[in-house]
C-alpha cells in the first residue's frame, strides 16, 4: 500500500488545549489538511475555523465524521467528556489521536486499546514529553555510550487546593512522567515501589516511586502538587555520561567528571520559541501524521500508553493499601 500524500485531518473540540497546541502543529505541515471541525460552543467553533480557514463547521461530530470521511481524527478533550466520543471513532474505523489521561481508569485504558487493536486503527495518545526535541537529543547522547542505567523525572506544581478534577493528579499529570521515565529507560516496567501522601488536602498529591525495568535500568519519579513552583526535570544516566534538564527552560550534558558540561537551551535546539514547537507538541503529532500516511503504528500508540496507566494504577493501588 502506498503512502499518503497529503492527510486529511478533522478535529473533534476547539478548546484551549487544542488551540494552544494541535491545530497550531498540524498547521504548519504541508501535508495536512485541516478538513472540519466539530465542537458544541459556536463562538470557539467558529473562531478556531476562521483562524485556520476551515469552512466545514459542525456541532455533530458523528455527521462530520460521515460527511468529510478523513483519513484521521483529533478527538481532544477530557476522558469524562470524550470517552464515548473515542469509543465511536474507534468503532469506526477510525485513525485517532487524543490528549492524556487515556481514561478515567485503567478500565477505559484497556478498553480503548481493545477496540484500536479490533478494528485496525492507528493511535496516538499525545504524551509529547518524550518527543520534546531537548530531550530526544540529550537522550541520545547518552545512548551514544552504553544503555540508560538510571532515569530521574520531577513534575512539581504549586497547587496548594484540592484537586476535585474527575481524574485526579496521577491520571492528569502523573502519567506524563511515568511515560517520560519509560521512554528514557527504554524498557518494560516489572516492579514498581511507591509511597503517597496527602500534603494539607484530602487527595493524594505528592508520590515517589521506583521502577525497575526488565533491560536493568532504574527509574525514579517524584511528583508533587505542593511544591512552591512549577518543575518538570529529567536526569539520564549512562556509563561515563549523563544529562540533566528542565525540559521548557536549559539542558546540561557532562562526561568523563568533567563539572562545566555543555549547556542546551530548549527553544534553541528546537528551532522555536513557541510552546508547541519546543515543548514537543509539534513532534509528537508529527510522528502521527507519518504514521497514518505509513500505515503503522506510532510510538505512543494506544497499545503502548496503556502500559503508561497500568503503572499509573499499581502506584495508586500501593499508596491506598498504605493508608
């Protein structure tokens, strides 16, 4: 089967996220075609259609899908809202890409890749993080000296609130690091140790935990809602070399005990100062949209994300059998 030369793309949902960072990355591929879009506000409908020239509007989804037939689906929202719109499209046939969480549950994780597998879709869960270009390059110049032997991945926030979000801090941000920890290791997680706390609050909002791989590599996460500023860092490890960065900030790589390193900035490696361009964003769908036109599967497909929340889960399930 030969490759498609141009994707047609339809979007199902014009909110923020979606704005901020998928029409934005699709838009500036040439061999995308953003086709329709469907979304029950007419005033974010229309105003996201004016801005990428899209004449096809519709507030059924369903009759969008039938109308343009496209040769994928952007369905972004959250899972309390989405999920049944992912089920339909995946009951369709259809090549889909969503934002995380992959689900309320692990059930709904399970259950999406169920369908992809059964009807033959191509997915992608949009866990950007990994495709950050600072973070492809500094990980790649570890590798340069042997496998990663260990990881590290911090995600703080300052969100001194509770969180009476439908999914709660792991599903929500969590899980971003959980992928980034397995996609630096470069393995399959077999054991997981983890404790949780709840700092002033009634959930659950701080987790440490330690995952071992089964190629020997270790990795460590730290998240926490109550810390006093936003932090999203990684540190890889390998034999004589590792590397340490804030993914949206500065990058520093050091070899041999030398202290001084090399210094990385971000928006420089990327090529980029917006936020879709070097926080991995434009990356991520683009390796979607290589998918879809190859046939194949991404990396982030839905059968790989799972995984992502299955860790997710069993830290979840070891912090509750602690209290």
């Amino acid at each position: 089967m030969s490759e498609l030369a141009q994707v047609r793309v339809a979007m199902i949902g014009a909110g923020s996220m979606a704005n901020h960072v998928h029409y934005p990355s699709l838009a500036s591929f040439d061999d995308v075609e953003i086709v329709a879009i469907a979304d029950l506000d007419p005033r974010r409908l229309n105003a996201t259609a004016d801005k990428y020239g899209v004449s096809r509007r519709y507030h059924d989804y369903q009759r969008m899908v039938k109308e343009v037939a496209p040769d994928a689906v952007y369905a972004i929202g959250p899972p309390h809202i989405f999920y049944d719109i992912w089920v339909w499209c995946l009951q369709q046939g259809l090549n889909l890409c969503i934002e995380k969480p992959m689900g309320l549950t692990l059930h709904h994780a399970q259950s999406l890749a169920y369908l992809a597998q059964l009807h033959g879709c191509i997915t992608q869960v949009s866990f950007q993080r990994r495709a950050c270009p600072l973070a492809v390059l500094l990980r790649a110049k570890c590798l340069e000296r042997g496998p990663i032997t260990h990881a590290v991945c911090r995600f703080y926030k300052c969100q001194p609130a509770a969180d009476v979000s439908a999914y709660g801090h792991m599903m929500g941000d969590g899980v971003h690091a959980i992928d980034t920890l397995r996609w630096m290791c470069g393995g399959e997680v077999v054991g997981v140790q983890s404790i949780g706390r709840r700092v002033g609050v009634h959930d659950l909002n701080f987790f440490a935990a330690l995952l071992t791989f089964d190629n020997g590599a270790t990795g460590v996460l730290l998240n926490s809602w109550s810390s006093g500023r936003r932090i999203f860092d990684i540190e890889m490890h390998a034999p004589g070399i590792c590397a340490e960065a804030e993914l949206e900030g500065m990058g520093h790589l050091y070899a041999d005990g030398d202290t001084v390193g090399t210094t990385f900035d971000t928006r420089e490696v990327a090529g980029g100062d917006e936020l879709y361009i070097f926080g991995g964003f434009q990356a991520k769908n683009r390796q979607f949209i290589d998918a879809v036109k190859a046939g194949r599967q991404p990396e982030s497909c839905f059968a790989d994300a799972v995984k992502t929340m299955e860790v997710a889960e069993t830290i979840l399930a070891q912090t509750r059998l602690q209290e």
